[in-house]
C-alpha cells in the first residue's frame, strides 16, 4: 500500500477538500445574493 493513500493522507486531503467547498459555496452564495440583492 502506498504511503499516498494511507489514512492520514486520505483525512487531510478530504478535510481540505470539504473547506475548499465550502469556501466555494461561500463565495458563490455571497455573489448570488450581492446580484439579486436579497440576503437572507
């Protein structure tokens, strides 16, 4: 088994990969409701 894929790795490239998304649906929320002009 390569070291790439051990559980560590794994781990931190989902939990880097979650942020990430999350960081993108921030941004795209943000400018949605920026365009439209509602904040809810």
């Amino acid at each position: 088994m390569s070291p790439l894929f051990s559980d560590k790795s794994i781990s931190e490239h989902r939990t880097a990969l979650v942020i990430s998304t999350q960081r993108i649906i921030f941004i795209l929320n943000n400018h949605s409701s920026h365009e439209v002009g509602y904040h809810g």
